[in-house]
C-alpha cells in the first residue's frame, strides 16, 4: 500500500528474492483496505513490471460463492470488513445474496482479462480449477 502512495513499484521491497507473487490484496492495513484488482494496482503493476505474467486461477462462480463461504468464513469477513476497513463498495454487502456473489466474481473474471488484453507486454495465465481440484487448493 505504501508503495502506491509513493510512486514506487507496487512489489518494491516486496519480493526477498521471489520471482511469484499471487494474491497480494491488503485485508485491513492500518484500517484501510486495499486490493489491486479494485484500487488502481493493475494498472501500477503493468507500468512496473511491463513484461510480467499474470496467472489467474477461475472456477464455476457458484462453486467459487461456495469456497469463499466455507473458507475461514471468507466471504463474510470480506463483506463485513468493507464497513470497518476503508473497502466501500469493493465486495457486495453482507446480506447479499449468494448470486449478486456470482456476479461480482464474474466481474472481477472478467476485469482482470480485460485488463490483460489492454496491455499486451503482459502474458496471461488461466487456470480451470473444478471442485476436486479446489478442494486441494481450498
């Protein structure tokens, strides 16, 4: 978060050598709130990293509504902590209806391939996942 309110590149200091990075969202920094995909990041990381590889693991919207449910009560510490943490309007709310879930991460499918198609020095990764296999990564 600090490196995009300084101009810096997004993972400067980030990285200890590592060459992969996934999920880099900020659940609750300081009370804020911040994840790339909502917040400008992409953006700030195609500049930095022109030639990077996005990986984006995808799954049938209902079985993903279903893994965020389950895992860790995921989804509902999203939907709450938008309130607490500086995220208005990033997730649907916590009284949102498993199917406005289905749309707001078709949404986010959808932003993240748009995003990459937009800027072709990126190389773009999708990776099926199916229950089985989300059951591993779960």
């Amino acid at each position: 978060l600090e490196n995009t309110q300084t101009n810096t590149p997004i993972l400067h200091k980030c990285d200890n050598g590592a060459r992969v990075f996934t999920d880099i969202g900020v659940y609750r920094h300081r009370k804020r709130c911040y994840y790339p995909q909502f917040h400008g990041g992409l953006e700030l990381f195609a500049q930095a990293y022109p030639r990077a590889t996005i990986m984006l693991a995808v799954r049938n919207s209902t079985q993903w509504v279903t893994s965020a449910s389950n895992y860790r009560h995921l989804k509902l510490r999203w939907a709450n902590g938008q309130k607490k943490n500086g995220c208005p309007g990033s997730f649907p709310s916590p009284n949102a209806e498993d199917g406005e879930w289905e749309e707001f991460y078709e949404r986010h499918t959808r932003k993240v391939r748009d995003f990459v198609v937009g800027h072709p020095t990126l190389t773009y990764v999708e990776v099926l996942l199916n229950d089985e296999i989300g059951d591993v990564v779960d």
